[in-house]
C-alpha cells in the first residue's frame, strides 16, 4: 500500500557489531540543494563509493560536477576507476563529513542516474550512489579493479541510509514515510508531491511536463508488455512494478530515452524536441523501450550475469526479447529485421577486441549489439525462440539466481556443429578477432542464420 505511512530512527552503530554498517549516511532536502551527512564507524585513509559511474559521452567522473565537500581538509579524489573520499593531509578520514550538492540529471554509461529531475521541483536520488567501503590507504583505493567482482577484500556491510524532507514525506520503497532508512536498497527516494497513479499490474509517478503521448503510451503499453512477459517467462521477482518518468525539457536537437530497471521500479528519463510530437517511429522506438526495461525484470532480476564482462547475457538477452515482444503484441512493428542488422553492424566493428574487456574500454555498446546476435544465432542453432530458450534458462537458475556464459552455452549441447557455436562464441568473447566480420559470419554459417556477404564483404541478413 503505497499510501502507509512508517517513522524511522538513524540508529548508532557499533564500531564492535559484526553486522552493523561500517557507515551511516543521512541524506535532508535543503531548498533546492540536498545536504548529506557521513559518520564512519572505523578509522579509514580512504571511503571508496561503490558506484562510480561515469558521465555518458564525455567519460568524466561526475560527483566533482555536483557534489562539494563541505567538512574542512576533506578532497572528493577521482584516481583509477573509483571515485573516492579522502583526507588532504593523506591521514584518516574524519569520522564525521558533509556534503552539499544540488542535483542534475546527469546520464552515466552502464550505471543509474545519480537523479531524476521532474518539472514540477521534485527530485528521485538513487539510493545506492551513498554506499562506500574503506581502504588502508589512497593508493589502494586508486588501484581498485574497476569490477569489484574481481577484488576478493572488500566488506560487505552495506552503508546505512536515512532520507528526510522538512517538506513532508519521502517516497521509499512504495511507501511515503516520514524518515525511512534502509541498507543496499537499489531503489530512488523520491521528494515531491506528484501523485502516484496505480493499477493492478502497475504503479507510476509521471512527469507533469512529459509530452502526453509518452504519458499514454506508459500507461497502456507498459501493463501489456509486462503481461507478456510473465506469461511467456513465468513469475518474476516482483508482482506489480512501479515506473518512474521524468522530463528534462525539449532540448534542441535532442531525442533523447534512457532507462534502467533496479528491483520493483523502472526509471526513465526523457529529454529533448524531437520528443514534442508522436511520430509512428517515435512510437515504434518507445514500445521498445519499454519492453526491453521490463525484460529486466525477468534477465537481469529474476536472473542476473556473475560478472559485469557477461553483461552481454542481460543487455543483449533483453534486446531480443524486446523485439520477440514487440511482434507478439504491436501489430504494426517492422523494426525486428533493421534492429538485427544493426547489432550485426555494430557487433562486427567492434568485435575484434574482446568482448568481455569492453567495459574497461568504455565501449558499452558491444554488450547490447553482440549479445542480441548471440541470443539470434541460439535461436537458428537450436530450432526454438528467445522467448522459449530464455524461459528454460530463467527455469534452471531461479534458485542460484545467476546466469553464467556456461549455463548460456549448456542451450547447445547435443545440437549440430554446437561446440563449433560455442568455440567461436568463446573466441569472441574471449580475445575478438582480428577479422571480426569473418568470424560472425562463420558464427551465422554454422547456426543456420541466412546471410550474405555484399561487395563490399559486409555481413547482411537475409529476412
């Protein structure tokens, strides 16, 4: 009930509680700024921030552009991959640090927005951006490898957050609660007064200043797919997802959709004039957006990669299943075969570098275009859609919750030229290849997929 309302208290913890958070942070709306307030628990040269996304386009780390360390003799560093806290005189960090930012609708490559901006004044922070750990010293924070998954040192006490708006309520988890805390929460704490409309498969809070073509197409699209979905890929992790949309203006020269999907909430953020107007492609573009943030719920939730070199599994895995909805449910798509030709394009020039160093070389977009080939070319080389290989697999990890490149490989066992599938899948992924394009298409001879080489030896489905 989204409506409940529930009083929280930032507790102390206990430097000796084996289970208490190493760090607490309180987080207070102060006008159009937000002031936040760190206490740490233990002695540290370094806080390291879990999530140190980088801006989109530019690759800048972004909190030096938003946030200003207000605690005298504190420096917000941004050495290696990790953007971190640490005291200018290379001793220990104070135990107390505050913060004051004003937030922007700042986009990052492969992590969530740090805010969501709505027309009306309100703010959505998303919650896990205040998450920190400790290091020795700045040269162990600066020598971090950027997938933490890959660090076997780091402490898993999440850091205890508090959210307070002196306006009133705050919206945390589907609920308006007055002070509400929480450890890795992975959600948006929204402050603002904007209603929050539901229905039995799903709850929004849309943007006023959102065209109203957007607003309606969220609102009638977006149960169908989410239906779809569960019908086609079982229960997923939650009953009935919330969306968040915001609008950051009619920018000129700009179309622009991004989104994500953390556990119970899609986040959107919209932005630009060439979303002024309902357009058929506009139209086209938007269901597929939508549908492929809700596959999330499934591959990506339900089930998730082990590491972020396997996000090829997720991001591509809901491209195509985002296609193979949208031509179950819009009767006017035509997209499919121009979306596949253009994850092939773009797979082929990028693919002669590894696959799985691609975050390291900020190419994020290998993940989407390769791994939607990929999941095509199991389709062709088992006989059987995504949807319905996707379902088995989502079947078979429920209880880990984790799908590997192994389990993914496992669809190919006993099928004909399988392990050639999997050998030049592996290659791929593995060391790319110096002629990518001739390697994809020994990958599509060997599945079966119809193509044909041009003039000019580039790769080319055939529908």
């Amino acid at each position: 009930m989204i409506a409940a309302l529930v009083i929280s208290v930032l507790l102390a913890a206990s430097p000796d509680d084996a289970h208490a958070p190493l760090a607490e942070v309180s987080i207070v709306r102060a006008g159009e700024a937000f002031e936040a307030e760190y206490r740490f628990h233990q002695e540290a040269q370094a806080w390291v921030f879990y999530r140190s996304g980088r801006q989109r386009g530019s690759g800048a780390h972004w909190r030096s552009a938003v946030w200003e360390i207000t605690t005298p003799g504190v420096v917000l560093a941004e050495d290696g991959h990790f953007t971190y806290l640490a005291a200018a005189d290379g001793g220990p960090v104070p135990r107390t640090v505050s913060v004051r930012f004003a937030p922007q609708p700042l986009g990052l490559a492969a992590d969530y927005d740090p805010a969501l901006i709505f027309s009306d004044g309100s703010v959505a922070l998303f919650s896990d951006q205040f998450d920190v750990f400790p290091r020795a010293s700045a040269e162990a924070a600066a020598g971090l490898p950027a997938d933490l998954n890959m660090a076997d040192d780091i402490p898993v006490r999440p850091t205890r957050t508090c959210w307070r708006d002196p306006g009133g309520p705050v919206l945390y988890r589907g609920e308006w609660q007055d002070n509400p805390c929480g450890s890795n929460a992975q959600t948006y704490a929204f402050f603002g007064r904007e209603g929050v409309t539901e229905t039995a498969a799903l709850a929004t809070i849309l943007d006023t200043g959102l065209p109203d073509w957007i607003a309606a197409e969220i609102a009638s699209f977006s149960p169908q797919a989410a239906a779809w979905y569960t019908g086609t890929l079982g229960e997923g992790l939650e009953s009935r997802p919330m969306i968040m949309a915001s609008w950051n203006g009619p920018s000129s020269g700009v179309t622009s959709m991004g989104g994500s999907v953390l556990p119970g909430l899609i986040v959107m953020a919209f932005e630009g004039e060439g979303l002024l107007t309902a357009q058929p492609r506009l139209t086209g573009q938007m269901r597929w957006f939508i549908a492929h943030e809700i596959a999330h719920f499934w591959l990506g939730q339900t089930v998730r990669y082990a590491y972020q070199h396997d996000m090829w599994i997720t991001e591509g895995g809901a491209d195509l299943a985002a296609l193979r909805a949208l031509e179950a449910l819009d009767p006017e798509w035509q997209g499919s075969a121009a979306f596949l030709q253009q994850s092939l394009d773009d797979c082929a020039a990028r693919a002669a570098s590894p696959i799985e160093s691609a975050a390291q070389r900020g190419d994020f977009r290998v993940y989407y275009a390769c791994g939607t080939i990929f999941a095509h070319v199991l389709e062709h080389a088992t006989g059987r859609s995504w949807p319905e290989l996707l379902a088995g697999m989502i079947a078979s990890n429920r209880d880990t919750g984790v799908l590997t490149r192994e389990n993914w490989l496992a669809s190919l066992d006993g099928q004909p030229h399988g392990e050639l599938i999997a050998s030049i899948l592996s290659g791929l992924l593995e060391d790319g290849a110096d002629d990518s394009v001739a390697a994809l298409a020994r990958l599509l001879e060997a599945a079966g997929v119809p193509h044909a080489r041009n003039d000019e030896g580039q790769i080319r489905l055939v529908p």
